[in-house]
C-alpha cells in the first residue's frame, strides 16, 4: 500500500492545527491602557507610514507602539470632534475631517496647523453628499457623490447613475434598493444587490460579473447578507459574512476574495472602519464605543489537541512524506493539519530521536535499544541493545551512527544483521553530524572532531564544557547551537560566537534550519528568530559590528514561546517548502517562501521636544539656554509588526557608547555644555545589517562671559595690557640702558688706562723674564764646562797610582762634589729648557732599563762612597712613550735623594708591564721620608712644602707626563715610589 493512501486512510484525523485561514490574535487599545478616548470613526494611513485615527476627543496617531492626541491646541481647529479621514485624489494628500468640515493636512507623521475649507480640495461635492468611506457615511436622500478617480465620481440618485469625467456627464438608468449598497474597489465603481448580484459600473456603463476566491469556498456561504466596508482614502475593501472579514479587489473583471479574519463578530462589537496593513498582516478596526482592535494573522500554524493523546510535549522529528512530518512520541501529522498517531512507534520510542532510512524504514531509539520499524510503523522489525542510553541518531547513506551517554557507535544498514559497532569511547554524546571524511560529535561538555581516515579525535578547546544542542554543516562551515552559550561559527579553523539578540534569548539556542532564500530560523526557548546567513558571515569576517534579528513570539500563532530541543533531529523541512519546530505544547509549522517579513524599515520622526516643560518647534535645529533644567526629545518610527524588532537608540557624536530608549520613547537630557551637540538616534533597518539614522543638532546658548566676542575682548585687553606694559619697560630698558652705557663708557676709559699699565708692566716682566733666561742659561752654560772638568781631573787624581792614600781620598771627594755639581747644573739647565722656553721636546721610546742603568753609572761612585748598592731589576722589553728629558730628570733626583738617605743601604729599581698600563718604581732601605712629604706627593694639589727642587721637578714632570705617583715610606725602614704610567698616555 502506498504511503499517499495510507495517508488517505488516516483523513478523519484526532488532532490538528489551530491555525486555520483567518486565525488570528487579538490586541485591544481603550481608554484604560492608552488609547486617548474610545471613539473611533476613521482610519487611515500617511505617507510616513503611521496610522490616523479620527474621535470624538481630536486626532490621533498611532505608531504601532504608543498613541499621540492633537487636539484643537495642535490643530488650530474650532473642534475636537473629528469625522472622517479624506484623500485629494489628485494630490494624494491626507486630511482629517472636523463636525464643522475644516480639514487639517496631515503630512510625515505630523500635522499642518492650518486647517482649509472643504471646497477649496473638493470644489465639485459637498460634505453632506461625498462618500469617501462606509458605512461610517451613509448617503442618506439624493445626489450622493462617489469619487472613483482624481478626475471622475458619480452622482447617485435613487433611479440614475451621472457619471462626471472632466467636463462629461454620462446619464445612466440604474434602478436600486433603498439600502446604500455601492462599493470602491481600485477605481471602480460596483453595486451589490441584495440577491447576492454584483454590478460593475465603469464610464456610465453596467455589466453582472462573479465573485470568486474564498468567500465563495467558505462552508454554507452565499454572498447574500453582506456587510461591505470601503474607504477610497485606504483603497481597500472588505466583505463581513458569519463572522468572516474577506478583503476585495477587482482584476480583469471579477470580484476576488480572500480571508483576512475568522470568527471575530462585528455584531457584538460594532466596527465603523476598517484598515489592513499587507506587510504586517494585521487588520485594524476602528469602533465608535470600543475603541481600537488590532487583529494579527497568524503566520504560523500551531498544533491544537482535538482528541487527548500520550503526550502534547514533543521533540524529535524526521519527514514523512512530501506534506507530513512524523514525530518519536508516534504522531504523524501533514502540513494541511490532519494527522493521526502510530501506537508502535510511541510504544518504542523514547521520543528524543527519530530517523527513516531510505528504505523508508523508521529507526526509534529507548533507553539503550534501538528499534527498526516498517514503513508503516506497524511492525518492530529488529531491536539492538547497547551498554549506555542512546541519545542521538544520524544517516550517512547506508550508514547508522549513533550517540549514546559511553560512544559512538555505527551500523552497516546494507546488512541487515549486522550489530552497530564501537567507533570510538566518548562520554554524552548530544549530536552528530557526518562529512566525508570526518565525524562532528556534540557532546554534554564540548564539540570533537573525528577524522575517520586516521581515526583520530580532536576536541575544539574554545568549547570545552558547553552543552553542543545542534550541529548545522553548510559547506565547510560547521554552525554550534549551544545551551546557556549562544551559537557559534566554525569555519577553516576558527570559532567565533555570534552576536545576541538584545533580550539573550539565542542563549538557548536549541535548533538551526536555512530555507531557500538565505536565513536561519532558530527555536528558542522565548521564541523564533529570523536572520539572514549572509550577515552573520559578514559579522564573522568584522565586516559589520551588527546583526539584525527578526523575532516572533506567540501574537503570531504559537501555543507558547517555548521550543524543544536537546532532541534529533531538532526540526524538519518538508519537500514542499514547510518547517516544523517542536514545542513545549504541540509543535509549529510554515512554509518560510511565503513569508512577507515586516522590518522596521520606515524613518525616525521627531515627535516633539520640551524644554522644561515648555513645547518648542519640532525642527532638525534646536536652539535652548544653558539653564535649563530637562530637556525632553520625543522620537518614534511607525512599525506595526513585533515592537520588538524596533530597537531605538540613541548618542550625542562626542559620545562612544549607544544609550537604548526602552519603553517610552523619550530622550532627556539635564545638562549640555554650551555649544553645538549633534544628536544621532538610529534602529536596525532590518537584514543586511543596516541602520536608519537621524539628526538632531543642539545649540546650547552661552552666557556672555562664555561667548565668542567676550572672549575677543578678553584676549585684546590682555594684548592691550602686555602691549602697554612692554611699551613701559621698554621705555625704561632704554633709560636703565643709557645710564649703563654711560657707566661703562667711563669704566671702560679705566680699563684703557689700566690696559696700557698692564701692558707696560708686561714688557717689563718679560724683558725680566728673558734677561733670566739668559743669565740662567750663560750661568749654567759656564759652569758646566769647569765643573766637567774638575769631575774628570779629580778622578784621574784619586785614580792615580802614584798617589798615596790621604790625597787619594781627598781627590776622590773633589770629583765626587764636582760631579755632582757637574749633574746639578745638568738638571738646571734640562729644567729652565724645559720651563723657560716655549718649545718642549717631544714623546718618544724609551728602554727603561738603559735610561735607570746611565743614571746607576753616573751616581756609581757617590753609592760606593755611602756604602751603598743599587739594583737594577727592570726588565730590558719595559717599553715608555712618554717625554725621555722630563723621565730622565725624575730618575735622576730620585736616585739622587734615595742615595743621600740610604747609607749602608740598598736602593731597587722596579718595573712591571701590562697592556693597558706600565708601573715602575724606586725603594730604598734608608730612613724613610716625612709624612709631610709623603702626603704632599700623593696629593694632587701644587703647594710648596719643600725648599728643594728635585722633588719639585718630580712632582711636576709626573703631572705633566699623566703618570700617577703613589709614595709609601716609613722612618728608618725605606720609601717607595711608584709610578704608573697608562698605555694611551
């Protein structure tokens, strides 16, 4: 047996949907929850999109949210009782009507406080004889007047039709009922007999032409007993018949209906106006005692209990047929609402997963068995037991895979035999999912991928301990439905979460399904969302910051907000386009392709602004004090579908972050700083992620002391006064500078004189000076030729072996004080070369060894003489660069001195090389040398302590060569003198 007949056999169904054409939800504004009074007459929408409502209190304006009065304050009018809404047909603009036919324009949500005359847009009628709208107008007598056109109307007399086109007046002999049957639909004229006969009128002529849509399909309709509303301001048209609201138009002659509203009584609740807003599917009726009425067409159908079954609640679900969905707790449901229940498959179903391979065979799972059922569902054909409770099945082909609470596990569905098999150990499988070469497993506590070529598991570590509720694969994009953590991306190796809606509702989201146009509908546990694919990848790439949600809740048809997931599958799309959603009560179902979705696309409009309480002109420029205390900015975008979806907010252009307007509409602000502010107000403008913005530039006025110009005079009188006091100072810099160029002209005719004593006394120095030089030179000069002399006589004397030894020693003491007197008249004249001349010899290699040994030999003698012996222990490779006459001199008085206080002594010469310095010095064992002395030669400063000079001439050269003295010496144990001398000197 077929499944198409099986289906037929199961017709008369225990259970359906509740939606059925012209289900709807009710929302009902008085006086009581905002509504400014009850008694509506008219409706009709502008050009900005909000919608007008006339009573007997004045005019209001509804913008889906929240309703705005103007009254004869705001409209300059002589009364609040407003009649009718009117339309120019040649203008297409707006009016409302008063009792004294005054019309106020109504333009871009607003009014235009300048009431007209009804002739001045309707010269060719009067008030009492037009007929705009009904059956809040009734034309009571003759010469009533329908206008069809911006050029043509008819008027009606009981027996005769005059059409008026231009300046033409067609006659026409028509003969009616008493009752005021003639309609408008488009720009026709029609009449409506009482025998249920339809006459179209077009141009003056008549002709009979059918009704048909669903009007005629209704059960026990006839179209006889109609009640008909029209209004050419809104150019809709309704027919009213047992308690049904069909809306009329007319196309290529005939009269088509179509249901709008079933089962809402117009009796009961007597309805003067009727409006019906296409996009958001909702139908607004206008009472004159009971206010306004908005009736919602459900856009989805939800599943109603006609008969008492196992379980209401339900979750898994899988396709059946192409119009059919069948759930695990065993109900089997079409898209039409008929269904019935298979008691097998909710005897071995667990209802939380549910799959039928392509034999058609329908696979269950309770507890840890799975169970394979016909077909039909009316047979158990196998059953397997596993060691943990099965969570989760999935098809790959001819392939079984199954999730439980220990693993994951796989059956080859082409043996039908064969047992499932381990694939691998993992704990609380939810979900999973198959590519072709890798395994995406949802778990209790994180998302893993399996590569089944290298049978190897990885876990994706950003989602370690979230419970992973549905895995969508789209390409090579992987999409993560959580629980308590939002949805995510997955794709080419990086997570990213998703933005939220600004409730948090998509925390929970439990299911993903993308239909044929590009969006995602998610279930929820507040409800359904609607968004578009290609924006949450272009937030993925941070190509936008946002992304728009489209929301529905249970005004559009469910039993409740709440839907099921934690099941697989957690929704199905059916061959025919349907979706269905499992719920806590029932489930829903829809086909997305025939959605119209209404985004909150329409302007923002100020409303108005208040400036502590004082009303000011609604404009883009605002001009206020900056003592005020609050000022308040009334916004509003007209939207008529979920006022969710409508999400205001608000900045000033300095500011970073974006304030929400919740509630009422209003921004206030209680301190501005003096100066221009531009307010930015914007709200999503539906997918694509777009915004609607609008300006608002604030001009806080200063005080006078904050103005531009006092600031100018600030800034010149404080240049004025710096002006004025540089002119005084400069004034008395050039008085203060005469007095001191005087003072120093004299003090300098001083100086001249004093430099031209200088200089006389300079010339005199050094005519001293060089006569000094010269003597020292001459005196030095001429002593040394004798005194070498005597030296080398006398020792030639005490030498002589003729001699005896009396004169031998006496002619040794003669050259001995001769040759010293030879070596100091050597150094004077070394010394006044070196100091009394401009010019110094230059550095130069010196053998350290060889200079200390020609001084040993000079001072030989004179050793031998006090007894004592020199040691020459310097190395021969100890290299000096340095000056040779100043180191010589220093040599030579300081062997000179260690021999005059060392007698019986020893005297050692020392030296010690390395590359960045060479240390060499001089020690005695004679009596030591004063404290005095010591400290003096340590010391850096230049003061005299010593009447001799070869200490003098030591300490000087060694300043002069960069070489460092360090002396230590103690009485009656020695001195030692050291000198170190740096390589880079």
């Amino acid at each position: 047996m077929s499944r198409l007949l099986f289906l037929f056999l199961v017709a008369f169904s225990f259970y359906g949907y509740a939606q059925s054409p012209g289900s709807y939800s009710t929302k009902h504004y008085s006086d009581i929850n905002g509504l400014p009074q009850n008694s509506i007459k008219s409706i009709a929408k502008d050009d900005a999109g909000y919608l007008w409502l006339t009573t007997e209190g004045g005019l209001i304006r509804f913008d889906g949210e929240h309703f705005i009065l103007f009254n004869k304050q705001h409209t300059h009018t002589r009364s609040n009782r407003m009649y009718v809404m009117k339309r120019d047909l040649n203008t297409g603009a707006l009016y409302a009507q008063t009792e004294y036919h005054e019309l106020i324009p109504i333009t871009k949500g607003n009014v235009i406080p300048k009431p007209v005359i009804f002739k001045q847009i309707f010269p060719n009628v009067t008030p009492q004889k037009q007929v705009q709208e009904f059956p809040l107008i009734q034309a009571k007598g003759l010469n009533s007047s329908i206008q069809t056109t911006a050029s043509s109307y008819y008027n009606i007399t009981k027996d005769t039709l005059f059409f008026h086109n231009n300046k033409q007046i067609v006659a026409t002999p028509f003969k009616h009922d008493e009752q005021f049957n003639f309609f408008v639909s488009g720009e026709q004229l029609f009449h409506y007999a009482s025998n249920g006969n339809f006459t179209l009128i077009e141009n003056g002529k008549t002709q009979q032409i059918p009704l048909q849509g669903d009007l005629t399909k209704a059960k026990g309709a006839q179209p006889t007993g109609l009640k008909i509303y029209w209004n050419t301001v809104t150019g809709q048209t309704f027919f009213y018949l047992n308690k049904a609201i069909y809306q009329v138009t007319y196309h290529k002659n005939v009269l088509n209906s179509k249901l709008i509203i079933n089962g809402f009584d117009l009796e009961e609740k007597p309805i003067w106006a009727m409006y019906y807003d296409v996009t958001a599917r909702k139908l607004f009726l206008g009472s004159p005692t009971h206010g306004l009425f908005v009736l919602q067409q459900h856009l989805f159908q939800a599943e109603k209990q006609k008969k008492e079954l196992n379980s209401s609640v339900k979750y898994a679900l899988y396709p059946f047929t192409n119009h059919s969905v069948l759930f695990a707790n065993g109900d089997l449901v079409q898209t039409d609402g008929r269904g019935v229940q298979l008691p097998l498959v909710m005897a071995y179903s667990g209802n939380f997963a549910i799959v039928i391979d392509e034999e058609k065979n329908i696979w269950t799972t309770k507890g840890s068995s799975i169970h394979k059922l016909s077909p039909k569902g009316d047979q158990l054909l196998q059953s397997f037991n596993l060691p943990e409770q099965v969570n989760s099945l999935s098809l790959d082909q001819q392939r079984l895979w199954i999730g439980t609470f220990g693993g994951v596990y796989t059956k080859d569905l082409a043996k039908p035999d064969a047992t499932p098999n381990l694939v691998l150990k993992i704990d609380r499988v939810s979900v999973l999912r198959k590519t072709k070469e890798r395994l995406w497993i949802g778990t209790y506590n994180g998302l893993f991928k399996y590569d089944l070529i290298r049978k190897k598991l990885t876990a994706i570590p950003e989602m370690a301990k979230m419970h992973i509720r549905d895995l969508v694969i789209r390409g090579e994009e992987v999409w993560i439905c959580t629980y308590g953590d939002g949805f995510y991306l997955y794709n080419n190796g990086l997570l990213k979460k998703m933005p939220l809606d600004q409730f948090g509702y998509l925390n929970a989201a439990h299911c993903i399904l993308e239909d044929a146009r590009g969006f995602f509908w998610i279930s929820t546990n507040k409800g359904l969302f609607q968004v578009a694919v290609k924006d949450l990848l272009a937030y993925n790439k941070g190509q936008v910051s946002q992304v728009y949600y489209q929301y529905y809740n249970t005004d559009y048809g469910f039993n409740t907000n709440e839907f099921n997931g934690g099941c697989q599958p957690c929704g199905a799309i059916l061959k025919d386009g349907h979706f269905t959603f499992p719920s806590l009560v029932g489930s829903v179902m829809f086909n997305p392709l025939l959605f119209t979705t209404c985004l909150p696309d329409k302007p923002i409009y100020i409303d108005k602004i208040f400036h502590d309480q004082v009303s000011m002109k609604t404009s883009d420029t605002v001009s206020i004090g900056q003592d005020f205390d609050r000022l308040n900015i009334w916004v509003s975008s007209p939207y008529f579908g979920n006022p969710d979806n409508l999400n205001l907010e608000y900045k000033l252009t300095t500011e970073e972050n974006w304030g929400k307007l919740n509630g009422d509409p209003i921004i206030t602000f209680s301190k501005l700083t003096p100066g221009k502010h531009e307010l930015l107000i914007r709200k999503p403008a539906g997918f694509g992620s777009h915004f609607t913005y609008k300006k608002l530039t604030i001009i806080v006025e200063p005080y006078f002391y904050q103005t531009w110009w006092f600031s100018a005079l600030v800034v010149l009188f404080v240049l004025g006064s710096i002006f004025y006091f540089l002119k005084k100072r400069t004034q008395h810099i050039i008085l203060k500078n005469e007095r001191l160029e005087n003072l120093v002209k004299k003090r300098t005719e001083e100086l001249e004189k004093n430099i031209v004593n200088l200089e006389e006394s300079q010339y005199l120095l050094n005519q001293q000076a060089t006569f000094q030089k010269k003597l020292l030179g001459a005196i030095t000069h001429d002593l040394k030729s004798p005194l070498k002399y005597m030296t080398i006589m006398g020792k030639q004397l005490y030498q002589h072996e003729a001699a005896n030894d009396g004169i031998k020693d006496s002619m040794r003491a003669i050259y001995i004080s001769a040759n010293s007197m030879y070596h100091l008249t050597e150094n004077l004249l070394n010394y006044s070369k070196l100091f009394l001349t401009e010019k110094t010899s230059k550095n130069d290699y010196i053998n350290l060894n060889f200079v200390v040994a020609e001084k040993i030999q000079i001072f030989s003698e004179i050793a031998k003489y006090n007894v004592t012996v020199i040691h020459n222990n310097i190395p021969e490779e100890v290299i000096l660069y340095t000056n040779r006459v100043m180191l010589t001199l220093i040599i030579h008085n300081l062997l000179d001195n260690a021999i005059k206080f060392c007698p019986n002594g020893h005297i050692t010469f020392g030296a010690k090389s390395t590359r960045e310095k060479v240390s060499f010095w001089v020690h005695d064992t004679g009596c030591g040398m004063p404290d005095d002395i010591t400290n003096w030669l340590n010391a850096e400063e230049d003061r005299d302590i010593t009447d001799g000079l070869g200490l003098k001439m030591v300490k000087e050269f060694a300043a002069k060569m960069n070489m460092q003295i360090e002396v230590n010496s103690n009485v009656d144990e020695g001195t030692n003198v050291k000198f170190t001398l740096k390589h880079n000197n």
